[in-house]
C-alpha cells in the first residue's frame, strides 16, 4: 500500500486576513470623518453680491419679512419659517443670511448680539457679514437676497 502525503491546500496566511481586514477598518473609519467636505452641502454657493444687501430689482415677488424698524442696528433678527436671518451691519445696510448651518445642515434659532449658534454641535457665525465664528463649521452662511424699499425688507 502506497501513502500518499497529503499537503494542506495554501490560502491567504494569518498576516494577510489581518492586514486586509485593518486596512477595510480604516477605509470606513476614513471615509466617515472626510463627510465634513463642502460638497455635502449644496447650498455653500455664494450669490454674486456675498451678502444680500439692498440690491435694486431684488425684488423679485418675495413677501415683506420685516420693517426696517424691526432690525436692530449692530444685530438682526431670525426668521425661523423662511430660515433666514436678516441683519443691520451699519445704519441702513442690511444683509440677509440663512440660518442653516454650514457644517451639518442644522437650523439655527439661537441669536445673542450679532452671533447665530448652531446648538448641534457649537459652530457660530456672524449675521453682519456670514462669517465663521467658531467651528466645527469651516464655511460661512449662504447669502440671501432681499430686497429694502422704503420700510420694507422683502426676501427675494
């Protein structure tokens, strides 16, 4: 009788599983924490004023959301319904902005002075000019157009 050896089939060793399967770990791990990157959110465009303001032909049907009476000099006002925040930088120029927050996409209705908080995870921004306070968020606010006739401050 003749015996054959038998020779175990050869397949991937212990160091190749493991390296493979830290190498998918990190890939995942990677992959959520880079999700922070502005093209997750849509809305980082800048209009071609980067600030609202008082253009002429902004009003382009939008309803009145305030009077100027309404905004505070230095500061602004929320409007949580149409997610805009409308500010007075300086004696009557004003800017509108939204009030979602660049770096999750959270509402913001939090106002103190002229800082809007994002209470998901801390960022602030400024309603004078949109600008990035603290982050997490890197971008500023979107600008919104409106639109100051006599009075009246209209979203465009």
């Amino acid at each position: 009788m003749t015996s054959e050896s038998v020779q175990p089939m050869s397949g991937p060793n212990r160091r190749t599983v493991v390296a493979a399967v830290g190498a998918a770990g990190l890939t995942v791990a990677l992959t959520a924490c880079g999700s922070e990157d502005k093209a997750s959110d849509p809305s980082t465009e800048q209009g071609a004023n980067g600030g609202g303001g008082s253009s002429a032909g902004a009003g382009a049907g939008g309803a009145a959301l305030a009077k100027t009476s309404d905004i505070p000099e230095g500061s602004g006002k929320i409007f949580k319904d149409e997610k805009v925040v409308v500010s007075q930088p300086a004696a009557g120029d004003y800017k509108a902005f939204s009030t979602i927050c660049t770096h999750r996409q959270c509402p913001m209705v939090d106002l103190k002075d002229d800082i809007i908080s994002c209470t998901c995870h801390g960022s602030q921004f400024s309603v004078l000019d949109g600008s990035v306070k603290k982050g997490p968020a890197v971008e500023p606010l979107e600008a919104k157009q409106i639109s100051v006739k006599g009075d009246s401050i209209t979203l465009a």
